[in-house]
C-alpha cells in the first residue's frame, strides 16, 4: 500500500478519535500537537487504526511511534 | 528502622507490585479502574497487570525500574514507584502506560472503555516534562506509623537526584478522598497545586472519587 492511501485512510480515524474535522495529519504530528491526544484517547486511536487496517501492533512498535511518519512507516511494514 | 531493607524492585517482586498498584488504584474505595474501565474481574486485571511489568518498558508508573520495595524478614511489605517524566527522550508516560494497556488488555477491553471514557476525561492530568512523578505508595499496615513513609519519601528523592541533579519537583496526582496518602505528602513538604473535578454523576462507578488532587514539592537544590 502507497504511503498516500495509509494518510488518506489514516485521516478520518484521526478526525474521528480527536473529534476534530479539520486535522490534518502530517509525518511530525505527535500527541504533543493535539489537545485531545491523552493516554485515554491514545488508547482509543491505537484500537481504530489496528481495525482500519486489519492489523495488530506489537508493543515494541508502539513504544517507537514518537509521531504520525512513525506510525505510517510500522502500518507500511506490515501491509 | 534497622529491621527495614529498601531496594529496586526485582522481576521476582512483580507479583507484590501488582497488590501494591491495586491497593493503591483503589485507595479508600473498592474500584479499581483496570477493572471498571476494561470490563475485567479482578484477579485477571492483576494477571494483566503482572504481564505489564514483565514487559519492561521503563518511563512510567507500571515500569519495573520505577519501583522502590521495602523488605522485612525477607519478604516485601511496601512498594513505591516514580519516574522522571520524558528523562532519557522517554516518551510522555501516558503514552507508554496506554501502549502497554493497549497491548496487553485487548480490542474488546479497548473498546468498551471507549464507551466509557467521556465519564472520567475530566480528570486526566498531564504530567510536567522532568519532574519526579510519584505514582503508587502501599506500604502494609501493620508497618504504618513507623517513619518507613518518610524514609521510603527520602530514597525515592535521593534516587531521582542521583539520576538527574537539575531535578527542581516532585509531582503526585492523587484521589481527595485518600486523606492518608494526602497527610503524608503534606506532611512531607508536599502542596495542593490543583484540583480536577468530574461533574459526571457515574463516576463513582468507576473510580475512587469525583475530585483529583494536583500535588506538588519543589525540591531544594543544595
């Protein structure tokens, strides 16, 4: 799967889980940015996008994700 | 005091850690959000909570290497745990603590604490990059009342200092209604900075009490 299709996918789950239409999801966007982007809502972002993409995370790929470009290269790797 | 041997956790103490997180979740109440939150029994919350130590991840309030234990006769009778929040380019301890819970708990817990999550949203608190986050403090109760607070207080400090010498506060986030817990810590140069406070009727059914304390001792640099 090309990396645009993996944002395009991504952006509505983004959007949906930080309840926020406009957010636009870039490679440096990190839980840092995002007002809505707790531990709870962590959680709830890992389970949408593991069921967008018919995936599972293990833990050492989400102890790397440090931002958006991360999480995309580890959803890359496994599609 | 002489009797009282304190230490790092070791792997073998995982299982005493995982009483000393569900004593101290539950405070003055019997709910334990590992269970209200996540849809799971008790003993298979601790179950999963041990793997969660098992794990290893350092950084947050369920890593191995944040705890401190006490032993008497040879056996664990208080647990303490702390961290200094993003050290060593750590990722924010929220994030790693719910990449475990992700992890390990499952999508069906996942998603049932979707449906409840807006109950407890008000009372999230982000913890301050470099300071000492203070999380779990259980110390068995025949052993209260013997100064072991204030000694276990002392390491844990002298501990994150020797680690990171700029280190200028120590933070605990903590129920209102553990009123022993609050005692100490004031007791211990600790202050109310804040208080956070859900509106939300149900939330008595999932956690302690309505009202989180924002806690707060600013270190003096020697």
């Amino acid at each position: 799967m090309e990396k645009e299709e993996i944002v395009s996918r991504l952006t509505p789950v983004f959007r949906k889980v930080f309840a926020d239409s406009t957010l636009v999801i870039t490679d440096q966007l990190s839980a840092l940015d995002v007002e809505k982007w707790d531990s709870l809502s962590h959680m709830l972002l890992i389970a949408e996008v593991e069921n967008e993409f018919t995936i599972k995370f293990k833990l050492k790929d989400l102890n790397k994700m440090a931002n958006v470009g991360d999480m995309i290269a580890i959803i890359e790797s496994k599609l | 005091m002489n009797e009282y041997l304190i230490r790092k956790a070791e792997p073998e103490d995982i299982p005493f850690l995982a009483d000393v997180v569900i004593a101290s979740e539950k405070g003055m109440s019997d709910r334990l959000s590992f269970t209200t939150l996540f849809n799971k029994p008790e003993a298979e919350a601790r179950e999963l909570i041990i793997q969660m130590f098992e794990e290893e991840v350092d950084g947050c309030e369920l890593s191995l290497s944040s705890f401190i234990v006490t032993e008497f006769e040879g056996k664990p009778i208080s647990g303490s745990g702390a961290w200094i929040e993003g050290f060593n380019g750590n990722m924010p301890s929220g994030i790693l603590k719910s990449n475990l819970i992700s992890y390990t708990f499952g999508k069906e817990s996942i998603a049932y604490l979707k449906t409840k999550s807006h109950i407890v949203k008000d009372l999230q608190i982000d913890r301050e990059p470099m300071t000492l986050q203070l999380e779990y403090f259980h110390i068995k109760d025949e052993h209260l009342g013997k100064g072991l607070d204030a000694a276990l207080m002392d390491r844990i400090e002298q501990n994150a200092l020797a680690e990171y010498p700029a280190l200028k506060k120590v933070q605990c986030q903590i129920f209102k209604n553990s009123v022993f817990s609050i005692k100490i810590l004031l007791r211990h140069g600790f202050k109310i900075v804040k208080s956070y406070r859900s509106d939300n009727g149900d939330i008595f059914d999932y956690l302690p009490y309505n009202e989180k304390l924002l806690m707060e001792k600013v270190l003096k640099i020697n």
